[in-house]
C-alpha cells in the first residue's frame, strides 16, 4: 500500500517545487531586453562586451568596444583590471568598465584538480550576478573565446534568460592550449574540448581571427551551422613607421640606453638590429632562435655582426639566459649581441619601427590562430621572419611580400644570412614595402563593413 503512494506523492513534491521555482523566477529572476530590434535605427544599441582576462592586454575586445562606442552604441566593458585600460576606452562616455574580481591564487599546497573547481565556482557567482542583476539586459552579449569556462556557459544562460543575443569572437580554441600545457589526453583537455564544442553551438552569431578557423569551426567536433565572419586582427595606432634617421637615432638612443655605442652601426648599417618578442613558454621555442643565431655567428666569411633584443616575460627566460651566458663565454656567439629587454608599451612600438627584422617564434596550438605581435610589426612596418607551420600562416604573412617563413633552426638561419647581408637589401626592401602595406590595412574598415552591420550600428 504505501509502495503505491510513493510515486504519486514524489510526482505530486516535484510539482510543487517545480511551481515554487517557477514563482521564485518571476520574482527574482533577471529582467529582459525589450528594445527594438537591430537596425530598426530606434532604440540604443546596447553590447556587453566580456573577456576572462586583464582589460589592458585584451587588444582585440577593447578595439570591438570602441568601435561600438564610437558609432554611438552604449558598451559595458567586462574583464579584470590588471594594467589600465587602453585610454581612449577609460575616457569613452559611451563605455562603463566593469571590473570583476581577481580570481583566488592556488594556494602551493592544493592540487590542481582541487583549486580548478573552486575558482570556477567562484567566477561564475561573480559573472552571474553582474551580467543577470547588476546590468541591464543588453540586446548583445559579445564574448571572447578563450578563456571559454566558465564564459562561455554564463553568457549563453544569460542570453537565454535575458533575451540578448549571444555573438562569440574566436581568438583561439581553450582545450589545445590547455593541450599544449598538460598533454592532449589530461582528463581536463577532454572535458573542456567537450565544453567548447557544445556551447560553441550556442552562439547566434560567430566571429574569427582567419579564414582558416571558420572552415575549422563549421566542421565536426564543432559543427556550428550558425553565420560566421572573419574579422583579421589590426595593429594598434601606436605602431607605425618610422622613416627619418635622425628620428630612428634618437629612439634607438632612448629605448636601448645601454647599446647606445652600437647605435652609428646599425644606424650606418654595419650591424643589423632583429628583435623578437617571446613570453618564453614552451609553445614558443625560443631555441631554434638560439641555434639559428648559433649557426649564423659560426658561418665563414664573417656576415654582417647582430644585435638581436628579446623582449618579454616568461617562465623560461632565466634558463635561456644562462644558455646565452653560456654560448657566450664559450665563444660560439662572435658578432652577435643577444640582449633581454621589458619595455613599455610606447617604446616597443617605436623599437619595433626602428628594427630591420622581426622575429616571431609562435607556434599555433590550434593551428589557426595567428600572431598579433606580427600584425604589431607590420603596424611598425617592419618586415618578419616567422615560424610557418601551421594551416592560418598564409593569411598574414606572404612570402616574399612581406615576411619569410621557417620551419628549423637551419632555415632561419639562412633566411638572417640572406635578408641581413650588403646583397639581400633589395629583397629587405621589398619585405618592408610589403609589410607597411599590410600595416597600413586598419580595424575601422573591416569592423564597420562586417561586424557594425550585424549589430545595427552601421549600414
Ligand atoms: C558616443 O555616442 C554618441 C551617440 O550616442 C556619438 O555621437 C559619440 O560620437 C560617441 N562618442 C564616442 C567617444 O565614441
């Protein structure tokens, strides 16, 4: 008898928690967007604009957010504060900053698998309640991927909530670069590639870096049928030209206070100024720089002397110092100068402008993705040579127009050889051409011509 009760009377509970929550969503729940539609011309478009990760050094969200701003869309812009923000974004009347709180650091003594949770929990409290209580239901959700957990799960729920629309911006993919970190078959790898692949779907619209990651996105894992765009990375303002020697002497004079001796030779040409910018992490193999150096400073005949700048912080850099220091003792770096250097933003910009080479060391974990520091030295109109194997290379750096590409060691070796020697000026020079050009090609176009339409800001 009482068996017979038990599933009506488990029936009957569920229904009245099912009401009681359904009365506790009316109430509490999170209010909508009513706003006109896009591109009806009434109405404010407004855009939450959302990255996991420090304002200042998310280049591409602050650029999304100005853009909106400036063709009068109201942005809240949602990240931590680490560095300060790009200015013009701090003075913008049209975008609030919304700073959410720096994540807890992992105490040394808790596992990995232990903190991981818990700091997720915790951010997701903290992006809940901004973006379904704090804010007001905006007519867009605009989220960088990656970092995608938990992002990517709060801003699809608070679409659904709130009746936003969900666009995603594909940087890159969060499982292969936890991938390149922990090894492809780590139990998390799996976990968020999964993640990844279903809330991907989720989004209305999608934008990517290249061509190559929307082929990628519209194919099995990710299977995302909804429309994507485009959009190429452009260098910031701050990197431009600079053509006039006596403007190149006095930067060089500035940003490299301790080279100034050399400053006549690279000036005059005797000695070539390359320079490399690495978070020397193992995805970046500082090494086959190291060695191609190696290689170029033991050739016969003596080629033109380098003074190669590495700029960056990262885990590695210790250790790679101490190889430098090492080589160098040792007599296998003759006629080069290896130095490290971390400069501030403005003086990167005009070192890059005054360089005869760019270095990128950046080895795809995705295969699709592309460097912004090389689009940063086009911006500089300064040509590169860059490591090539990966699918999304062709759509930044064309071969002999603006850059070279290697594989080894051996091959960017040969590649200073050339480019750096009295003959290889002319091809230089075209590189440089080649690479003005492509940093001339601004953000605004693109922007307004693509994304802009889509939100109803242009036409
Ligand atoms: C802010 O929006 C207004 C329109 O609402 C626009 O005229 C103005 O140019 C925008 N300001 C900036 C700095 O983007």
């Amino acid at each position: 008898m009482a068996g017979a009760l038990l599933y009506p009377l488990i029936l009957l509970g569920l229904c009245i928690l099912g009401l009681f929550a359904w009365i506790l969503y009316l109430i509490f729940g999170p209010s909508q967007y009513d706003g006109s539609p896009a591109g009806s011309g009434t109405g404010l478009v407004s855009v939450h604009v959302l990255v996991l990760g420090d304002i200042g050094r998310s280049p591409r969200m602050t650029y999304h957010a100005l853009s909106v701003a400036k063709h009068g869309g109201k942005v809240n812009l949602i990240g931590y504060l680490e560095t300060s923000p790009h200015p013009d974004v701090v003075n913008n009347p049209n975008i609030t900053l919304n700073p959410i709180p720096a994540p807890p650091r992992k105490p040394d003594s808790l596992p990995f698998l232990l903190f991981a949770p818990w700091k997720v929990l915790y951010q997701v409290y903290h992006l809940f309640f901004l973006l379904a209580y704090t804010l007001e239901p905006a007519q867009w959700i605009l989220v960088q991927n990656p970092p995608s957990i938990p992002t990517l799960a709060i801003a699809s729920l608070i679409c659904q909530l709130r009746n936003t629309k969900l666009m995603i911006d594909w940087h890159n993919y969060g499982w292969t670069i936890l991938a390149s970190t922990r090894g492809p078959r780590h139990p998390l790898v799996r976990i968020s590639k999964l993640y990844e692949c279903l809330f991907g779907r989720l989004g209305s619209f999608h934008l990517t870096v290249t061509h190559a990651m929307a082929r990628q996105l519209r194919r099995a894992p990710y299977s995302i049928k909804r429309e994507m765009l485009p959009v190429h990375d452009r260098p910031a303002a701050i990197f431009r030209p600079v053509s006039s020697p006596s403007a190149r002497e006095s930067i060089l004079q500035r940003v490299l206070p301790a080279e100034k001796g050399l400053v006549p030779r690279i000036l005059d040409g005797s000695m070539r100024l390359i320079v490399s910018s690495t978070s020397w992490t193992p995805d970046e193999d500082f090494s086959i720089l190291l060695d191609a150096l190696t290689r170029y400073a033991s050739a016969a005949g003596g080629l033109t002397p380098i003074l190669a700048v590495i700029t960056g912080k990262g885990p590695q850099k210790e250790m790679y110092l101490e190889r430098i220091a090492e080589l160098t003792r040792a007599g296998r770096l003759p006629n080069v100068r290896i130095v490290t250097a971390f400069l501030p933003f403005p003086d990167y910009a005009a070192l890059l402008a005054c360089a005869d080479l760019g270095i990128c060391l950046h080895m795809s974990s995705s295969g699709v993705d592309l460097p912004m520091k090389v689009v940063d030295m086009f911006g500089a109109g300064l040509p590169v040579a860059a490591y090539s194997g990966y699918e999304s290379f062709g759509e930044l750096v064309k071969e002999g127009s603006n850059g070279r590409g290697f594989k080894t060691a051996e091959e960017l070796a040969e590649i200073l050889a050339r480019l750096l020697s009295p003959e290889g000026q002319t091809e230089l020079e075209t590189l440089r051409r080649g690479a003005v050009r492509e940093g001339s090609r601004r953000w605004d176009e693109e922007w307004d011509a693509k994304v802009g339409v889509i939100m109803g800001l242009t036409t």
